[in-house]
C-alpha cells in the first residue's frame, strides 16, 4: 500500500510539471523504482504500461537508490527468474550497458564470472565496454583471474587493449555547424544558468528553461528544425564564452538545448556542445565542455586594426579599434573539419582549429566526455599490471615538453611535483600534459547537488584516500533558509558527510551550521604551497598553493580518484614597484593591476587563461587572498602567490588556529583530516625553518609568456571597477575591465546600496567598517545612512575575533538588523531602509540567488560580480549597476548616498589601518 501512495504521488507530480511544459522528473529513490516494478509485474496492473517506460527511460543510472534497484530486478530477467515481455534478456544486458556503473557492474560482474556460460559470454562483452570501476569490482576481477577463470582472462585482455575506447566510432571528419550569437561581448555562464535559479540545477530539464531568453530557446529550436544534419554553435561575439564561474550547469543547460542525448536510456543528460568565442572560452568553461565531450572554438573573428604603416588605429577614447575578419552572423553555415583542424565557410578556410582538436581533446570527443578516457586509462592501466604485460599505446601519449637549461616558473614546479604518470627523470614545462595529484577539494553548496550526482553517475562511494582534505560549504545558501535550501542542504551535507567530506552542516547536528565562505576555509585547510587545490567555484585561487575553479563534475572527479588532468598552464609574472600611499587600500591595488596591464599591452589581456605569478612578498594569506581571488575576474586560469618565508609560516599559524577551531566544534572525521591538516602544517613550518625545503619561488631563469609591473606611486586615488552599462559598444558593458578612479565621477554618482562582504573581504576589512564608523562619528558627531549597508562577515571566526577585540560591539550599534541562527530568514530581502544590516556569514548578494538588490538600484560593493541581472536587475527604465570597490569607499558611500570625493574619503579614512602592502625587498627567486 505504501509503495501504491509512493507511486501515486509521484503521478500527481508529473501532472504539476505538465502544467509547467515539463516531462516527468527522473526517478533516484529505490521505493519508487520498487513500485514501478512491482506493477511491471502485476499483468493486470493498469499502470504497467507506464511503469515499463518509467522503468527503462526514466530512472537514474550510477550508484541512485533507484539504480541499484533497478540493476537487481534487470539481474533476474537476465537470469529467468523474472519475466517482462517489453525487456527480453539481451535488452536488459543493453539497460544495464548504459547503467555507468556502481551496482550494475557487481550485476555484470556476477553474471560474467557465474556457472551459466552463455550468460557469462553475454555479460562480459557489455562489461568490456564499461570503464567506471572501483577496488571492489577491480578486486573481483584480479581474484577470478588468478583463480583461473577463462572469462576474466578474457576481459581483462580487452582492458589492457582499451577496446572500451577503440571500439567507439570515430569522430566525424566533418561537422556541420550553424552559428547563433547568444550575445555581444563576454558571456558569464550567469546567461546560461542564471544564479537565482541555482536551486533548480539538479532538475536538469526545470534548469533548462532558464538558459538566456524563452524567445532565444525558440529560435534555436527553429534552427535545428531548418538544419536538421547541423549543431547549433552558440557564440559570444566580440567576447569570451563562459566567464565568470565553473558551473556545470551551464554547459549543461548549452547541452540539453543544442548537444546531443547521452544515451535514450538516461533523461535530460546530453553531451557534445559546441561553443566559440571571438576571445576564446573562459579556461574553467572550456575545461567542463571538455567534461561533456563538446568542442569550444576560439574564433578570433574580430582583430586590433592596423593602419598601412603597420600602427594601431585607436578611437576617440584611446581605444583600439576592432575590424571584422569573417561573419559569425546568426544562421551562417559553417563546417568543423576535424583531420585537417580547419574552419570553414563553404570552401573559403577561415581559422586553423588545432588547440581546439588536440590528440586529447579528440578522444574526449570519441568518449563523449573527459572522465570516460581518464577511467578508461586506469582501468587499462590495471589490466596491463594484473596480466603482467606492458601498457599497450592506445590513447594519445601525453604532450612532455623538456627545454633543456630553462628554469621553471613556479606552476611548473608545483605541478612537477605532483605529477602522476610522467616519463622518469623528465622535468616538464607549461604546454606538457600532466594528470596531477589533488591536495584539496572543495565542493559548495549550489552546484554541490551536481557534484553529488556526478559522483553517483561515475559510480563512486567514498572520497580517494589521497586526498589530503576536503570540504563541502554551505554559503551560497546561507542568506535565506528557505524551503528550498531545507529540502536540498541536509541531503547534501549527509551525502557528502558519509562520502568522506568535512561539511559546514553536521547530518547529525552535533555541531553548530556553518556557512562560511568556501573559499576561505579552503584558503586556511591549504596548508603547503606546494599543493594542488581543485574547488567548485571560480573563485578557488587560494593564496597557498595553485588552486583551479572547476565544475560540478571535475570536483567529483577529483573527489573520487584524488587527481586532476590539464595541461601546464603558462604563467605572467607580477611584481611591484613604489610605494602605497597611506589612504589606499590593497583592493585599489588589485583593480590597478588590471587597469596597467591592459595599458602595458595595449588592450590585450594578457593574463586570460593563464596563470597569474604575483610576487605578494610580504602579505599574509588573507589579504592576499583578495588579489588570486580576483583573478577570476582578470580571466586567469590560476594565481599563485610567491612570499617571503615569514610571511609564509605566520599565514600557515593562523590556518592551524583555524582548523583547530574546526575540531573544536566537532567537525572532523573519523579519518582525522583535520588533524591530519594541522601535522602537515606543522611539518611545512619545521621544513621552512630548517631550510629542508625552501619557500616555493621560480628559479631566475624561468621563462613567462608576460612580466607585468605594477607601480604603486601612480596609484594616487580609490578605484572602481566599473560595468560601464550605457557603453554604446555593447561588448564593453559588464566587463572587469572598465576601471576608474573615484574622481571620475565627481560628486552626483547616486549610491542606493553598499555591500561590504562575499569573499573580497577578510577580518580587516571588518573592522574598517567599525573603524570608519568611530571616525566618522567623532568627525560629525553622528553617523547617519543615506543608503543601506550590507555587511556580510565571510566567516564565523571572524565574527568572534571581532568580539574579541571589541569590533562586533560597535557594528552591533550602528546595526538596525543583525542575523539570528536560530531564527536563519525565510525570505529573501526585497526592501531595505537606510541602515546598516549585519548578515549571516556567507554569500549574500555576491550570489544572486536569494539575497538581491532592488531591480535598476546602482549597487556599489566590495564583490566581484557585476555581471547583468546578478547582483541587481534592470528595470524597464533603468539598468541595474554593480559597482565594485574597496571597503572605505563602500562604508562611506552608503553614509552619503552616493560615491565620495577624493577630498571626502581621505577625511574619512584618516587615522584608519587599511590593508597596506609593502612589495618585497628582494627578488623572490629560488
């Protein structure tokens, strides 16, 4: 009776989603798949028609409840036990080939090595085609081979010749494409999957509906109709494809409405996009089309103009001027020549496509995606060792560039270090393709349900024991607990706290929620700069060690066999000259970065999909925490920072005070992780000091594709990083490049909220914000908002220290709002009164998910985002602004309404410790 309601209710869901234009949602749990099968073997029943669909099309493959379950009742069609007219014994062989593991390879498995010989014949050639295996089933195999099983013999031999792989068809020579231009200028993946939509990612379907407009679905549905034997390539034109974060869901959502189904057996998964760019693919979108086996095009379809003289033709404001090389136009037809690496335009060869069809990247094309090749390469790897036989050299050998008498820049050292695989004896330099060991993963909250599908799809149970830590947040959630965070966050914090994963919420709720800011806790579990550290957010870029922003499905991945695979990024060189003036704060630094080195290099990005060396020296972790955090923004693939050795073993003393307070609250495993952490860091320090193992630097003669030198002299007034919304250049709005000083815009600049949070901001600018607030009293006798101020500290550490040092007292009392635990917002903010509101740690508006500011407001803020619509929407008359500064100009902006003058910030930031920074004294070079 209760597996009738189970269904019943599931029925009445699928006649909701109807009513919304959707198709019924994939089944995951096992009481459901239960009763389908149960009425499946009821003849009489009056839903088995139904439940046979439900049954073959409808249900979740890989380690679901509902996989296992429906592995078991396959086992018995196969066996004789059970009989369905619709699933023959050979179809259900067929079901359980696209299953991708987990409980259907210990189905195959029991079927290949049972007494039945034919049903043995049958299952292991669909067990030949399968690569997600773990130590369980591996295990199996090893021992029925060595107990001389014929038939494990003979699936081994097919692993060690990767027929799992060389049996799939070739990709195309030829792929027709027809192009559509999603937008003008850079395209953030907050276009394709919308921020405030991310509690719906997990539903893929629901999630697809809000990928650009409803309008733009309708169009490129119109295209595939027109040109049925032709992808659609989705371009951002005049700039870069996917900038802005790593989400999978992204490329999904490009996937479900111009890729390809998967397999007719799993809903709503579909691989093989194509993307292009005029300026390429952000690295972390690229490397998650790669995921899905789609192809992403760096189209350079637009060029800087040059007069007859070989100069650089600039327009009336400096800029150079663009010219038009070939036409992606909506609706032109092109084609993707794969042999020669061309793209054409009838036969007109427009751009060579070679870093597009690397030997790598073609065979994640074959595969359908990245992970089938990088299990089907340990599997093969394992079978060769098991038989005792050499690796037989099917996948395309790995790129090892040596140069003999170069130095190494500091990446290539790290990821030499790490390397896994490679030729001995070789020292490899950027552009060799490396698998690397892991150190640290993080995995937050939005995108977390993601990777927990990922993991289930790819067959996983429990975290690689390589992995030195690994933690899931709960901070893009944090703003609003709402009834969809309390449906999606326990589940997820249980699933990733019985997979091996320190999480912010405790199942069992001994110890308090947290909902710090992932990126700092991964920046303090970082505990050796040497380390290898992969997050699922674009704003992993710890300042110890080299950290990548990946997606949902590369967080997994790195989850589950503790390694990653990418080739050695190149890096640019940052360093320092002058002195900060007393009244600047480091972000004003960082956003002058930016600013010189797009003048250093005449308006090319030189810093775009590499990685950013920036010789910090003297900064603790923290505050330079704030620079490789926005180097997302500057497009880079990575940071890492090079420090002197002091500075370097204080910033690992503050991060084991603060794991120490996370074992304090309860929070480590039963493998000690945490105290795991603190012996490594331990070990870091007493290396630094005895001079065993130097502080990580580049050697003197390391080659950089780039040296920019920042002067801190010129740097004479607070910068803002402005997206510049009324720019009649489309491609120019909504981009990190537009950076002004404050004097730009006089004294009428409107402010209609501030926002002092999110992950830019460390405990010091916490207490400028008091700081500011004492000053500013002292100086007019009160202090009084013309505009509201959000406050959101990025961790609950923070907030005690605060305490501690009599800060949080005097934000208490300028506060009309400040967060409870125990009574966390049902409801997202929609109006705010001019006062200061002190937020839960987390996110908050940086996300866009829940916390907003009101539509068309300008928003000035010490975030990262100012992309359209996250932050702030539009209204019909005016377009929302996220204006993005350095906390003083923040705090004092809300005061007065609207953005100060250089006069009036330096009166109000007198006396006041800003973030200073001191460049290094000496050249930091090993």
């Amino acid at each position: 009776m209760a597996f009738d309601n189970i269904y019943k209710e599931y029925i009445k869901e699928i006649e909701e989603r109807k009513a919304q234009g959707l198709h019924p949602k994939p089944i995951d749990g096992a009481e459901l798949t239960t009763a389908i099968i149960d009425q499946i073997k009821d003849t009489d029943n009056p839903h088995r028609e139904d439940s046979v669909k439900f049954f073959v099309y409808n249900t979740l493959p890989g380690t679901t409840p509902a996989a296992a379950v429906k592995a078991k009742f396959l086992q018995e069609i196969i066996l004789g036990t059970a009989v369905v007219a619709e699933i023959t014994p050979a179809f259900a062989l067929e079901l359980l080939s696209h299953m991708k593991g987990g409980k259907s390879i210990e189905v195959l498995l029991d079927l290949a090595l049972g007494n039945d010989a034919t049903i043995a014949k049958d299952a292991a050639n669909v067990l030949k085609t399968q690569v997600f295996l773990y130590e369980a089933d591996t295990d199996r195999l090893k021992t029925a081979y060595e107990d001389g099983n014929p038939i494990a013999k003979e699936i081994l031999e097919s692993y060690a010749k990767a027929e799992f792989f060389t049996q799939l068809p070739e990709v195309p020579e030829e792929i027709k494409v027809v192009t559509y231009i999603a937008a003008e200028g850079d395209i953030s993946t907050d276009l394709l999957s919308p921020g405030n939509q991310a509690h719906s990612r997990s539903d893929r379907e629901l999630h697809g509906l809000c990928m650009m407009t409803p309008q733009q679905q309708q169009e490129i549905k119109d295209f595939q109709v027109q040109f049925p034997d032709a992808s659609i390539m989705l371009i951002a034109e005049k700039g870069t494809m996917g900038v802005g974060s790593s989400r999978m869901s992204g490329v999904n959502n490009v996937a479900l409405w111009t890729g390809r189904q998967a397999s007719p057996y799993i809903p709503f998964v579909n691989i093989a996009p194509i993307v292009g760019g005029t300026n390429g693919i952000s690295p972390i979108f690229l490397t998650t089309v790669d995921v899905t086996g789609g192809i992403g095009i760096d189209l350079k379809n637009w060029v800087k103009k040059h007069d007859a003289d070989g100069n650089l033709v600039r327009n009336e404001k400096g800029e150079p001027v663009l010219e038009e090389v070939y036409s992606v136009a909506t609706g032109t037809v092109l084609t993707i020549n794969t042999k020669k690496k061309k793209l054409y335009h009838g036969d007109q060869e427009l751009i060579d496509l070679s870093k597009s069809f690397t030997p790598q990247k073609l065979e994640f094309i074959k595969a359908g995606g990245s992970y089938a090749v990088v299990f089907g390469k340990k599997i093969q790897t394992f079978a060769a060792q098991t038989l005792g036989i050499a690796i037989p050299q099917v996948f395309a050998p790995s790129k090892e560039i040596t140069v003999e008498g170069q130095g190494l820049t500091a990446v290539e050292k790290i990821f030499n270090k790490n390397a896994v695989g490679v030729t001995p004896g070789k020292v490899l330099y950027a552009g060799s393709d490396v698998r690397v060991k892991v150190n640290i993963v993080g995995s937050q909250d939005t995108t977390g349900l993601m990777t927990a599908q990922e993991l289930e799809s790819m067959a996983a149970t429990v975290i690689s024991p390589s992995v030195d830590g690994a933690y899931q947040s709960g901070c893009h959630t944090a703003s609003v607990w709402d009834k969809k965070a309390q449906a999606n966050i326990p589940k997820l914090m249980k699933f990733m706290n019985d997979f091996g994963v320190i999480t912010a919420r405790d199942p069992k709720g001994a110890y308090h929620s947290m909902t710090d800011v992932i990126h700092k806790v991964l920046n303090d579990i970082t505990v050796d700069e040497w380390a290898i550290i992969i997050g699922g957010d674009s704003h992993t870029r710890m300042s110890k060690g080299v950290a990548f922003g990946a997606d949902s499905g590369t967080v997994a991945l790195a989850l589950a066999t503790g390694e990653a695979s990418m080739p050695i990024p190149e890096s640019v060189k940052v360093t320092f000259k002058g002195e900060m003036k007393q009244h600047m704060d480091f972000r004003d630094v960082v956003h002058a970065t930016q600013a010189q080195m797009l003048q250093q290099f005449d308006g090319e990005n030189v810093f775009q999909g590499r990685i950013i060396e920036v010789h910090i020296g003297t900064l603790l972790a923290d505050q330079a925490f704030t620079f490789t955090d926005w180097t997302a923004e500057m497009k880079a693939k990575a940071s890492i920072c090079i420090s002197q050795d002091n500075t370097l073993i204080e910033s690992l003393e503050i991060a084991k005070s603060r794991i120490q307070i996370m074992i304090d609250k309860g929070m480590d495993n039963h493998n000690q992780v945490l105290q795991g952490l603190i012996d490594k860091a331990n070990k870091r320090i007493a290396e630094i000091k005895l001079g065993v193992k130097p502080v990580l630097t580049p050697d003197e003669n390391a080659k950089y594709y780039a040296e920019v030198v920042i002067d801190l002299d010129v740097i004479a007034e607070p910068m803002i990083a402005d997206p510049d919304v009324n720019n009649e250049d489309v491609s120019k709005r909504y981009t990190h490049d537009t950076i002004r000083a404050i004097s730009y815009y006089g004294n009428d600049k409107k402010v209609d909220l501030g926002f002092v949070g999110s992950c830019m901001v460390h405990k010091g600018d916490l207490k400028i914000v008091s700081q500011m607030l004492r000053n500013l009293e002292e100086q007019q006798g009160e202090v009084k908002f013309n505009a509201p101020l959000v406050v959101a500290a990025p961790t609950y550490n923070i907030i005690d220290e605060l305490k501690a040092e009599g800060d949080w007292d005097l934000l208490q009392k300028y506060s009309g709002f400040e967060f409870s635990d125990l009574l966390p917002k049902s409801t997202a903010r929609t109006e705010y009164e001019n006062m200061m509101y002190l937020e839960r740690p987390g996110c908050n508006l940086c996300m866009g998910n829940q916390e907003k500011a009101a539509k068309g407001d300008t928003v000035l803020a010490t975030s990262t985002r100012l992309f359209q619509g996250r932050v702030v929407e539009d209204t019909e008359r005016k377009k929302g602004e996220s204006l993005l500064a350095s906390t003083p100009v923040v705090v004092l902006s809300a005061i007065l309404g609207r953005i100060p003058t250089i006069t009036e910030y330096k009166a109000a930031v007198e006396g006041i410790n800003l973030t200073k920074f001191s460049p290094a004294n000496k050249e930091l070079v090993g």
